[in-house]
C-alpha cells in the first residue's frame, strides 16, 4: 500500500430496524462506483427487529487482504448498546458519529478520536420519518471524512433499496443532504 492511498475501515452499528445494514451496503455500493476496492461483511441478530446489526465496510485503493473490522477507523453508532460496545475500538485519530437523538452523554475516548454528535432521529423526523435516520448519520459521516459525498451516495440508492422501497428515494436523499449539510456546520 503506497503512503497516500486509500484504506478506511468502517463500522456501522444500532439496532435492527434501524436501517444499519442497508447504510453500510450503500456505503460500500458509493465506493465501488467511484473504483475503489471494497469489502462488507454484514452482522445482525435472529430478531427481526430490535436485535443487534452491525456491518464492516472496508473501502481502500487497492486490494483488501482482510475484510474483518477489529479497530474502525471511523464507527457509526445509532444506540447506546452499540456505542458501548464498539467505542472502545476506534483508532486513535479516527471518527466516531453517534446518534445524540439515542445517546445523551459523550463517551470517554482518547482525545485524538473525534467526536461528532449527529440528532439523527431528530433530523430525520423533520424530514417525515424516522426510518431516514441511517442516511442522515450516514450524510454526516461521507461529509466529515470527505473520501465519497452525500451525492455520489444518493445516486447509488437506486441499486441498493429494494424496487418497492424506491419510493422512498427522495427521502432517504433529503437525509443523506441533511446529514451532510449538518457535518459541514461544523457541529
């Protein structure tokens, strides 16, 4: 791996229901249409709803030796559980984008890990639905690192959201906007 390239590993984590395995599948589609190597593994729970779901997404320049996850570079959390759980692991320097509308207080990490506390459910009320709460942490997390943008993500939606659930297009890309427009005000 050359010193400048690409090589950010993710993780996206909350409860299911809460859309987390799709906004990593979108993530990992908005990286490999902009050429990069990608990998996503997906992890939920045998409930339906309201068990666990995570995903690892690595995006990088060239090939990817292991898709496993232990230390994300950046982590998106949606719930408290799961900030409990994967906070910890965050590299020194990385990025964490937590959902403050789930998560009231800021967890004690290493100073060198950035924080970005995103109202996610709040904002994606404002917007018509709860259920845009994924891309509206995901907007803020592709504004923040500046490596794909909220655009080039509300693009590649059209791939990944079922036929059925297309109606839904301009909702989830008002969030990934939202989310985005939130990131860049510095927040």
């Amino acid at each position: 791996m050359t010193a400048n390239s690409l090589y950010e590993e993710v993780i996206i984590a909350g409860f299911g229901g809460q859309g987390i395995i799709m906004a990593g599948r979108l993530l990992a589609q908005t990286a490999m249409k902009a050429g990069k190597e990608v990998t996503f593994i997906p992890s939920y729970g045998a409930e339906m709803r309201g068990g666990t779901a995570n995903c690892m997404v690595v995006l990088a320049d060239e090939p990817i030796a292991c898709p496993i996850v232990g230390k994300p570079d950046s982590l998106i959390v949606m719930n408290k559980a799961s900030l409990n759980k994967f906070a910890p692991r965050v590299k020194t320097g990385g990025l964490l984008v937590m959902n403050s509308s789930l998560i009231d207080e800021e967890p004690e990490l290493a100073d060198a890990v950035e924080i970005l506390a995103v109202p996610a459910n709040n904002l994606a009320v404002e917007l018509g639905s709860v259920k845009a709460a994924n891309m509206v942490a995901l907007g803020a997390y592709l504004q923040r690192k500046g490596i794909l943008s909220a655009d080039a993500a509300a693009q590649c939606l059209v791939d990944v959201l079922a036929k059925h659930h297309h109606k839904t297009l301009p909702l989830n890309t008002e969030a990934l906007q939202r989310g985005a427009e939130f990131a860049a005000r510095g927040a």
